[in-house]
C-alpha cells in the first residue's frame, strides 16, 4: 500500500524524534541516553514523514537469535509506531512491508504490542512466555540437597565480564534466546534510579561451582510492602539463566528470602523447570501468553539454517502476499547434522503459508496444530505426521527480554 507519505531511510540526527514519537504511541515518557544513542542504526530504520516531521518508525536491530541446532542471525523488530494523529492512513503497512522485503537476515523477530496486527504481515507467534505470581507463603521450594557450591553477587563491572558466555550457553540449549553485544549488556545492566519504579537497585545474583567458577546468574529486585498481618514485600526476578544445581540453588535462594510474600518473574518457558522445585505448584500462578512472533523473509535460508528432529525430505509449497518472490514450492531435505532447501517443480506434499512456517520455525508450535484449522494441508499421506516431528525441538523456545 503507497500512501501520501514519504518513506525514507533514517538519519543519525532522527534518533531523538523517533524515540519521542515511538514513546508517544506507547504511552509512556521518552528516555534518550548516550547508550541509546549508540545502539540506533539508522541504516537499519525506516521513517513516513509529512513535511518535516516523523509521522512513523520502525526499526530493526542487529543481533542474532537461537533457533532448532543454531544460532543465526535475525532482525530484531522493534520501535514500530505512528504518531495518533496519522492513524488508520496504512503508514503502518507501508513501513512493515518495505521492511520485510529489505532485511537482510533470512527471518525477522519481534514482541508485539498488539497481537492483531503482525498476523496480516505473515509473521507467526512462534514462543510463549509463563509470567509467575508466586505466593511465597504456599509455595514449598524444594528441599533437596544441591551439590556443593556457593552463592554471591558481582558488581556491574564483573558481570559485564561474566556472563556473556552464560547466556550464549542459553542459546545453544534453548531456543528463541536473543544475543547480546557489548552494548547491549551495558544497557541490559543499566540501573538509573529514576527507571526502578520504586524497587530497590538490581542485585546481580551467581552461582559458583566447587571449582569456583560461575554457572549460574539471577538479575532481580526487591520491594517492600508491609500488609495487616506483617511482612509482604515482593521479589522482582527480571532473568535468570542457569542449569542444574546452579538453577536449583539461585531458586531456592529466591523463593526464601526474609519478608517476602510474593515473587514476579515474567520470562519463564512454558517447559521451565521450576514447576519442579515447588511442593504446591499452583502456588506458581502461571499465565501464559505469546512472546516471540517471527517472520520468515527467506524460506530456502531459513529453512537450511535451523537443524531438524529427525530426518526429512519433502516438498513444501508456500505461498507469501508480501514477499511474492517467497512464493513456490521448495524441497527440504535434512539429517540430525544439516539441511537442503531449493526450489523445485516437483508435486507439493505439505501447502501452508509463510505464517505457518514463522509459527512453527522454533519448534514450540507443530504443522499439526494448523493442520487441524486447515492452515496447512496435507497432499501425501503421512508428511504432515513426519513433518511435525522434524520441526518439532526437545526444548520449548523462549525469549528472555523485550527488545
């Protein structure tokens, strides 16, 4: 859709109007830092204007993400607004459209504001996140013994050092997990005051195994309440990337701290593990919703860049109504090690659309789900049951920020 308004490109010197305008369609102040600043790529941002000023923005930025078997590159989505007073002009599509036939990764990644809008686009929700409201009095941590090790906390400065390599182990275990550059760590572990909403600053919770060595972090916050029966403060865990003991030990420190009566974690995987350390696991209170919508911009790339269950060759026709030129039939054939996918003339065994393929491309969701609504129709008997298996993963996708 070509509208009245001019696209272009983004300018250095666009980066404050934008943050206002994306602030402004959000509903909340603007922040503009040095850090901030940094981390615009204004080669990577798009901008309607009418006349002189920004009416619309969308952004993608430079990172990579974990998938089934890899960790690829993936534009990461976000600062997607138009200003209230150009609303229903489809600025909106326009922005969004020219993106997605510009990107240069093979899938593009975002959190969405509005589930109802990027569906129209043929982006797909590919992970969920379980947001806890634990009740700390009903709960029961687990009493099980952890082997030996010890828990501290780190300074800025030391996490920064530290725990890059943690997360990039996250990666290779789980997908949907976005990566992180320097910059962005310094960002993740930016602290102001003014941005706590009346929390207490963030503690930069480790584990360190017998040898001494960290396999484990926790970044979370504290706020006090005090209810008619005493105590009744909150704990805020905002992430958490650990494995065995070092994910038993950071949780049972979290679920017992003195003078707390509930706990807030909103990033949790629909398979997290913590379900297991509780004695009431309905004290968990967990809700799950969508995080992660992903867009396939690439169908043989993509689909050559993940890695598959079990071993697969068939005949996929896709159709796409805003990438015509990801439209056709395509051969994937893969093993536990690596995968082919081009563009063939043979009879198709599986017909979905690039929506389907974006929900399902993290393994967390199956072809079966959208076979059963007839988004995704079956040609030759029994693809569909090898298809699902080949694009499903031991482990459910997750993202662990909003970016």
């Amino acid at each position: 859709m070509v509208t009245e308004y001019p696209v272009r490109q983004a300018r250095a010197e666009d980066y404050e109007e934008m943050g206002a305008l994306f602030a402004g369609a959000m509903l909340f102040e603007p922040h503009v830092d040095d850090l901030g600043r940094r981390l615009f790529e204004p080669e990577r941002a798009l901008v309607a204007t009418d006349g002189a000023e920004i009416v619309g923005s969308t952004r993608a930025l430079t990172r990579d993400l974990s998938v089934p078997g890899a960790v690829v590159p993936a534009a990461h989505v976000t600062g997607v607004g138009v200003r209230a007073t150009h609303r229903r002009r489809g600025l909106m599509a326009e922005l969004i459209t020219r993106q997605l036939r510009e990107v240069p990764e093979a899938i593009a990644v975002l959190w969405a504001s509005e589930a109802g809008i990027y569906g129209r686009f043929g982006y797909g929700a590919a992970a969920f996140s379980t947001s806890y409201e634990v009740d700390l009095h009903r709960v029961g941590p687990s009493k099980a013994r952890t082997r030996p090790g010890e828990i501290g906390t780190l300074s800025v400065d030391d996490a920064l050092k530290e725990l890059p390599s943690l997360l990039r182990g996250l990666q290779e275990r789980r997908p949907g997990v976005s990566g992180r550059s320097e910059l962005e760590w310094q960002r993740r572990l930016k602290d102001k005051p003014e941005d706590r909403g009346g929390k207490t600053a963030r503690e930069i919770l480790v584990h360190r195994d017998e040898t001494g060595s960290i396999d484990g972090y926790a970044l979370w916050r504290g706020k006090m309440d005090w209810g008619p029966t005493g105590p009744a403060s909150e704990v805020h865990v905002e992430e958490l990337v650990a494995t065995g003991p070092a994910y038993q030990a950071l949780w049972q420190h979290l679920l017992t701290l003195d003078l707390a009566a509930t706990l807030r974690f909103g990033f949790a995987a629909v398979d997290e593990p913590l379900q297991q350390l509780v004695t009431t696991p309905t004290a968990l209170n967990r809700r799950i919703s969508e995080s992660l919508w992903l867009r396939v911009t690439d169908v043989a790339r993509a689909l050559e860049q993940r890695r598959y269950a079990v071993p697969v060759d068939l005949v996929l026709d896709v159709t796409d109504e805003v990438i015509p030129a990801n439209a056709g039939r395509y051969r994937l054939t893969a093993d536990g090690s690596a995968a082919r996918c081009e563009r063939t003339d043979a009879t198709a065994d599986l017909t979905l659309s690039v929506t389907e393929l974006g929900a399902t491309y993290l393994g967390g969701r199956t072809l079966a789900e959208f076979a059963a609504t007839g988004r995704v129709i079956e040609h030759t008997p029994g693809t569909l049951n090898l298809a699902t298996a080949a694009f499903g993963w031991p482990t459910a996708p997750a993202s662990i920020e909003i970016f």
